[in-house]
C-alpha cells in the first residue's frame, strides 16, 4: 500500500501549504474533510494525521471537531494551531482565549526536546498567528517549548505519538519549520520517503 499522510482541512488557508512541504519531504500526502472517520484513514493506510490550522475558536459551542477514535487508532498525530487546541481540548487540557491574539514573527524556547525538536537546538524563529491558547496540556502531555505570551508553544506525549504545536511549520517565516516536520515524518512517523511528484505523475 502507498505511504500516505492525512492532512485533515479545518478551513485553514494553510492546509494546501501543509501538503505541499509534505511532499516537499518527499512524503505523499492528501487533504481530507476535518470530519473523516477513524475507519476512512484506517481504510486508507494513513502513516500520520496532521491536523491543520483554521479559523474558528475550539471555544465557540460550535466548532469544527474530529472523530475522537483517531487518538486511540495507533497513528502518529501533529495538531497545527487550531490543530493543537483542539487535542487539548478533547484530550482534556485547558485552554484560555487570547487576549487580542500573537502575530508575527517570535522565538520559541525549547525546555524538553523530546524526538520532536531533535537536533535544533533551544532557541528556534517561528511564525504565530492565533488568538486562543493552551494553558495547561492534556493528561500525559508535556509542555516541548514556550514563549514569553505563550505558555505552551509546543506539547507532545512520545508515547502515543501525539504531538502539537501553536506556530505555523508550514510557512517560510519559520525557517527551520521543514526540520520540525521530518521529525515529525521520519523519527517519530516511520515514514521512509521517497515521494517524488515525476513519479506520482507517472
């Protein structure tokens, strides 16, 4: 079966930007509905789920969700953003809403670097773009990286694989954000890449 990752689309204008590094990763990968099922990416062989960034607040009554199942189907997951707000919230974490929200360009300290941050050092450019954030990460979790307005700029628990993040890896105003991913891919996913776009053409 072919090695494929998940983009889950929570109507985020980065969705398509996070396939594209994927797959600059020389990783396939495929945008599916924020909804799709435990069984539909069991069906479709997914190495890895990515949870993307969008616009809503997981605060508001009604707020894109996801099949809960995936947490407990085995599969890797890396929430983005809204991605990883909305593991904290299922997961059981506590959240706060931005007090008129974190944009632009900020450093992330690295207190725990865990597989994720694997050989990037403690101090690391990254691009924020959010209003609401974690405060207190899920049963299980641990707090991978903060800022000076963001108490948990990174969380992860190695042992489900499950990971999130608050800054944007997909964009180029976090320049080490390409490194961020292939951890993500390779050590912790198992992907093997290889991926090329002339061969998916083909």
């Amino acid at each position: 079966m072919r090695e494929v990752v998940a983009v889950l689309d929570f109507g985020s204008q980065y969705a398509q930007l996070i396939a594209r590094r994927i797959r600059e990763c020389g990783v396939y990968c495929e945008i599916l509905p924020h909804d799709s099922s435990k069984a539909d990416l069991m069906k479709m062989g997914a190495k890895a789920i990515v949870l993307s960034g969008g616009p809503s607040s997981v605060m508001d009554e009604k707020h894109p969700g996801m099949d809960s199942d995936l947490l407990t189907a085995g599969i890797p997951i890396l929430g983005i953003c809204y991605g990883m707000q909305l593991l904290s919230k299922v997961l059981g974490g506590t959240l706060e809403r931005g007090r008129g929200g974190e944009y632009g360009p900020a450093y992330i300290d690295v207190i725990e670097e865990d597989e994720f941050f694997s050989h990037l050092g403690h101090k690391i450019d990254v691009w924020m773009s959010h209003g609401d954030h974690v405060v207190q990460v899920p049963e299980g979790f641990r707090t991978l990286a903060v800022t000076d307005s963001c108490p948990v700029a990174a969380m992860g628990d190695a042992g489900r694989k499950i990971y999130g993040v608050q800054f944007h890896p997909e964009v180029v105003h976090t320049p080490r954000g390409k490194e961020i991913l292939k951890n993500f891919l390779f050590t912790i996913s198992g992907c093997s890449g290889g991926w090329t776009m002339a061969g998916f053409i083909e």
